[in-house]
C-alpha cells in the first residue's frame, strides 16, 4: 500500500515551487483562457455544476418553510468561501485539455484518484469549517443587531434591513466581515487545489504556497478575488442559476492564473 500523506508531500523535502509576478493584463488572459476551456463542451461542464441551482432552490425552500432568511446573505457570500473546492473537477478538466488528453466529463471524477487527495480532502475541511464559521458569525451579527426572532418571509427580511436602524449597520459589517472571511480563502487556497492536482507538495506546502502568491502580487490577486466574489454573487441572485455559467468559467480560470503564477516543476529541476 503507498505512503499516505497529507501535510508533507511524496518526497523526502519539501517541495517549494517558485512564485512569478503577474500584472493586472494576466487576469484577464485567465479569464479569457477559462472561457475558452468552458466553450469547448460547456453542457458537460453545466451538467458538473447543475447541482449549485439546485441547492439554491432547496435553500430557499427550506429558508421560507423554517424562517431562515436572516442566513440568506451570508449563503450567498460564502460560495466564495467553498468555491475553490467546488470546482476541483473544473481544474482537472483544464489539466488534460493542456495536456491534450481527453476532456470527456466523466474525467473530471479523476481528482478522485489523485495521489494528493488525502490534502485535498484535509483543505476542503478547512474550508468548510471557515465557511461555518461565517455562517455562524454572520448569524451573531444579525441577532446583535435585531434579537433572536428572524423574518418570516423575504420581504420582512428586506423591510428590515432597509428601513430598521440596524439595517445600514448590518450591510456594512456584515460586508467587511465577509470580505474578512473571503480574504483568509483568498491567501490560504487561492491556488492550493490546482497545485495539488499538479503535483503533490502536501497541504502545508499548497497553502503557503498560495500565501506567497498573493504576497507577491497583491494588487492582482486582491483583484482577482474581487471578480470572482462579484461573479459569484451575481451568480447567486436568480436561484443561484447563474453559478451553472460562473463556477466553470472561474474554476478553468483559476488554473490557468495557477499557471501564471507558479513555476513550473520541470523548469525548476532544469536550472
């Protein structure tokens, strides 16, 4: 049986890769290249995210049958917070369309045979624990705010934060504090699950990784988790049907900013 690892990766030291500076213009081609990587079979890639919709309905149902809409904010935010796990198959997808092997989606199953799924794994709990965690401090904001008992409809909720006292007070912190939130994703993971599915460094190593990536370019990357935040929202308003579109599109760009940013192995071993 091979050596299970999670923190460390498969060789005896660590693996360090290399941290490239980007400009603002490397968005955009990351982008671009997403897009690109989307189109070339984008029902295959809808039929991978077409369960987001999904969830958005059974959440709205299931906030309107239990009074839960005071979390209908904080729901919306926080798939910044799990959208780098969620687009995992998204990554490997751009991987073999690089590598020009075949992009059918079933592949995108195959992370689930990655020599690195152990870190994965262990960095998508850590992203859902963050996530509950905003989940939770978004919920005590509220209740600071307004008291225990929440809106029994969508139009309470509004009625609420527009015309109460509280209401400006709970947009504005309750803005920065997932921007907070969204901040933390955005240093440990931004591209943590790319590089694990490119090479198995570990999950300490995928996380400073990605630290070091937004260190050295923290206008782009500040950039960068602005866009696909937005993006994200957008995405989420109409039943978070949009997020069919958005997720594949970021997910593909995401590994090709990973791209930009990190030094390829083979390049390093050649210096």
């Amino acid at each position: 049986m091979s050596n299970f690892h999670v923190l460390a990766g498969a060789g005896d030291k660590l693996d360090m890769p290399m941290i490239r500076k980007i400009q603002m213009s490397d968005l955009g081609d990351a982008l671009r290249l997403g897009l690109a990587d989307f189109w070339e079979k984008p029902s295959h890639y809808a039929m991978l995210v077409l369960i987001y919709p999904i969830v958005g309905i059974v959440l709205t149902v299931w906030m309107n049958g239990f009074h839960t809409w005071s979390l209908l904010y904080p729901l919306v935010g926080g798939f910044a917070l799990i959208g780098p796990f969620a687009a995992l198959g998204l990554y490997e997808i751009s991987r073999r369309r690089e590598q020009e092997l075949d992009t059918s989606w079933p592949h995108a199953f195959d992370v689930l045979r990655s020599p690195a799924i152990g870190s994965i794994a262990a960095i998508g709990v850590m992203l859902f624990v963050v996530f509950t965690l905003w989940l939770t401090s978004a919920q005590a904001l509220y209740e600071s705010l307004f008291g225990a008992s929440t809106p029994q409809t969508l139009d309470a909720l509004m009625a609420q934060v527009f015309n109460e006292p509280g209401g400006t007070t709970l947009l504005i912190a309750g803005s920065l504090l997932g921007a907070l939130f969204e901040l933390v994703t955005l240093c440990t993971t931004v591209i943590a699950f790319p590089l694990l599915l490119d090479r198995d460094v570990g999950a300490f190593v995928a996380i400073e990784t990605s630290f070091r990536a937004v260190v050295a370019n923290p206008l782009p990357m500040l950039a960068w988790g602005v866009i696909v935040g937005a993006g994200l929202f957008l995405g989420s308003l109409p039943l978070f049907v949009g997020l069919a579109v958005v997720i594949p599109i970021f997910g593909h760009a995401t590994w090709h900013l990973y791209r930009k940013l990190v030094e390829p192995a083979s390049m390093i071993r050649g210096m």
